[in-house]
C-alpha cells in the first residue's frame, strides 16, 4: 500500500534541475510501460499536492488521507490511457475531483467536519488568525459540493478558469459562476469575522 505523507511531514526533495530531469510526460509514458520507479518518482512528485486538495476538500486528514490513496491506485491503473494530448496535472487533478465526489457520495451522512490541525511549520501565532482560518477552512468544507472543488482548486492549487473547466468537464463560465456564489456563501457565514486579520 502507498503511504501518503501528512501533513507537517517534510516534503520529498526537489527533482534535479536541469536537462537531466526527467518531464512529467517522460515519467508517464514509463510508468505505461509497467515501470514500477517511475511510478514511484509520479508518486513523490505529487503526493503533497494531492493530500492537500483532499484536505481543504473534506476538513478531515484521515478521509483525505484515504483519498489520497484511492487517487493513486486508480492513477496506477489508469496511466496507460493517458496520451499527454493535455496537461498531465489536469488529467491527474481530474481523478482527484472524482474521487473526492465519490467519497463525498458513500459518506455523505456521515462526515465528520473535523477541525483541520495547523502543521507545526505554518501555525500562526495570533490565535485570532488561527481561529479565522480554521472558520474559513470549517465552511468551505460546508459548502455544496460542485462549489467546494471549484474553490479548492482555485484557491488551494492556483488552477486558472480554464483549467478548472478542464478538469471539472464544464464550460469556464460555469466556474466564475461556482465561484460568486461560493463567495456570497462564504461571505455569508463568515461576516462575523470582519474586522480580524485573514490567514
């Protein structure tokens, strides 16, 4: 089974830089061949960015820890049909949202919103902007489901309109769209907290 880094683990080291690296493409078309290194190199260039969709997605590190698995095995499965004819991330980020929809819909009456755990690098000291962060992460994690990934893919990876429409299989309009009334949600439940610092 894979283990999946959480967070407050150090993060794998930096890939080479220069000619020598291998692209991400190069890593795909050799785990297609069955190479199981490859494979491994995927897993560690992406396991952080993976965990942490999931996390800011359900609230709770052991269901996105569980997501993070079943994110990878299915990519392991699938990678062969992948054909580099688009971003590899977008394909990647695609299983995620799917999984994290699948998740969402065998647990759906019974998922905790447990209080996300700051890691130990990035706890802030203000206790007040402690509390703000974890109310905005809280109702984010309340958030109806279509608006959730779209909010998390902006905000959590930096996923232009376009790429979320990739991803989420939805004309870019409809995101802007997800995003203002995941905004006026958001703005709704939180007001309460003007006035007090942002994370």
């Amino acid at each position: 089974m894979l283990h999946i880094a959480s967070q407050g683990s150090p993060a794998p080291p930096s890939q080479p830089a220069g000619a020598d690296a291998p692209s991400t493409c190069e890593i795909a078309r050799a785990c297609a061949t069955g190479d199981r290194q490859a494979f491994h190199h995927l897993f560690l260039r992406y396991q952080h960015r993976v965990y942490s969709i999931a996390l800011h997605y359900t609230s709770n590190p052991a269901l996105a820890m569980d997501i993070s698995q079943e994110v990878f095995v299915k990519l392991f499965s699938a990678i062969g049909s992948y054909r580099g004819e688009s971003p590899f991330e977008n394909w990647l980020f695609r299983i995620v949202a799917n999984c994290c929809h699948d998740v969402h819909r065998r647990l759906r009456p019974t998922i905790p919103l447990e209080q996300l755990p700051a890691g130990a690098d990035t706890a802030p000291s203000d206790p007040h902007t402690s509390d703000t962060a974890r109310a905005v992460r809280e109702q984010v994690a309340r958030l109806p489901e279509e608006l959730r990934m779209t909010v998390v893919l902006r905000y959590t990876e930096g996923l232009s309109y376009d790429e979320i429409a990739t991803i989420l299989a939805c004309p870019p309009g409809t995101v802007a769209s997800r995003l203002n009334r995941a905004h006026r949600e958001l703005a709704k439940h939180l007001a309460y907290l003007q006035g007090r610092e942002l994370a």
